[in-house]
C-alpha cells in the first residue's frame, strides 16, 4: 500500500520505522505530533509534499532489512523493551549531558549566551522527564502488563483506581508535547545542533551528545505515543466489553 496526503504521520511511521528517517531529514514532529495527515503539515507546499511522499514511499519499496516491526509485539515486551532501552538510556543520559553543558557554559557561556538557555531548558527536561518515567514504571507499565496477564488467563478484568486507561494516557501524551516543544526550543538555539566556528571538543561532544539525546526521545515518545498507547487502549477496551 502507498502513501498519500491522507495518511496519518503516526500511523506511517508505526507501519514502517524506517520511515522515521525520512521525517527527521524533513523537519517533521513524527511523535508529539503524529495524529496529523501529511497535508495537515503546518507550511507544506505541494511540491514539498510531493518530495516527502515520494522519499516516503522509496522507504516502503525498499525490501532489505524491513526493520523491526513492533506493531507485533505484545503489550507487556514492548512495555519492557521501552523500559529497558529508552528509559535507562535517559537515566544514563542526563547527568552526563548536564556536566558538559555546565563547562561549555562556563567556558563559553560569555560569547554565546544561547548556551545558558540550553542548559535552563535541559534541567527542566531532565527533571519533569525523571518524573514522567517514574508514573509510567510505578501506574502506567505495571496496569498494562496486568491487563496482558489478565487477557491470557482468561481472568476478569480489574478496573483500576485511575478510572480508564485514557486518563494517565492522556496525561503521559501531554508531558511528551512539553518535551517535543523544549527540544524543539534547543534544536533552534543551536542552530540545529550546529556548533559554531572552531569549537572546541568539548563544545562539539555536548552538541551531538544533545542531538542524539532529542533522536531517542523521538523514537521512545513515538513507540509509546503511536504504537503502545492506542493499543493498551484497544486491550482495555476489549477486556471491559467482556465484563458487559
């Protein structure tokens, strides 16, 4: 099946990961903002459309190594997968990010005052996303694999305490808009990681240290945004019919 101006960013992306790729090179919120079709892109010029549709499509008629396709995956791997790579990548992630920001900022800071800024806008990250991951481990995971336990042995279902599982969904969905908007925020500060002129090292380390740390968050929002999330919906939906 090809893709048109009709398809939905997040479903074509939760279809084919590669085409990932192809949003990143474009400039398109694959995650955050994925509920959108692609002629609902904010500035996109039919000619420009066109482009993208095509690199799109020259994704899905490439048959070598089709990528991992984790709409097959069950509910709790996936849960697990999320947990393992992304949330301990982010663990690792921000106090090392955050000490090279302080010495580029202090070594620096005086001749690019956007380097501050960065570093206000990542320690708000790093904090809210600490949080954001502990609701997901302690409520939103631990319900997703009882509901995968309870569908496979057929026992009943047990609403929990937050009502629907739309609810924390939903608020997870919001934290993962502030994100998308903080690293959009940077990606623009710097220039698009860019490091300026006859940086040093250590200037150019925290820049692409930032960039691959935006690339991940990308991919962990979308496979819980487009992909675990609609579905743990499904499931729910299916387990509270059957109570009825």
């Amino acid at each position: 099946m090809s893709i048109d101006s009709h398809a939905v960013i997040g479903d074509i992306v939760a279809n084919n990961y590669k085409t990932a790729e192809v949003f990143r090179t474009y400039g398109v919120d694959f995650c955050c903002k994925g509920n959108r079709t692609l002629k609902e892109i904010k500035d996109a010029d039919e000619i420009w459309l066109e482009q993208l549709i095509r690199d799109l499509n020259l994704v899905l008629t490439d048959q070598k190594d089709s990528g991992t396709d984790f709409n097959t995956w069950p509910l709790d791997l996936l849960a697990d997968y999320i947990e393992k790579k992304y949330h301990r990548y982010i663990e690792e992630k921000l106090p090392v990010i955050d000490e090279y920001l302080a010495k580029v900022c202090k070594v620096h800071g005086h001749g690019y005052n956007e380097l501050y800024k960065v570093q206000e806008i990542f320690r708000a990250s790093s904090e809210d996303l600490l949080n954001h991951m502990y609701k997901e481990e302690k409520i939103l995971f631990p319900h997703i694999r009882k509901m995968v336990m309870e569908s496979r042995s057929g026992l009943p279902y047990e609403k929990p305490m937050f009502g629907v599982l739309n609810n924390p969904i939903s608020m997870m969905e919001e934290e993962h808009a502030i994100e998308g908007d903080r690293y959009r925020e940077i990606s623009a500060l710097t220039n698009g990681y860019t490091p300026p002129p006859g940086a040093c090292n250590t200037f150019m380390v925290t820049y692409a240290m930032l960039q691959e740390f935006e690339e991940k968050l990308h991919e962990h929002i979308h496979l819980e945004n487009n992909i675990l999330f609609p579905k743990a919906i499904k499931e729910e939906e299916n387990l509270r019919h059957k109570l009825n």
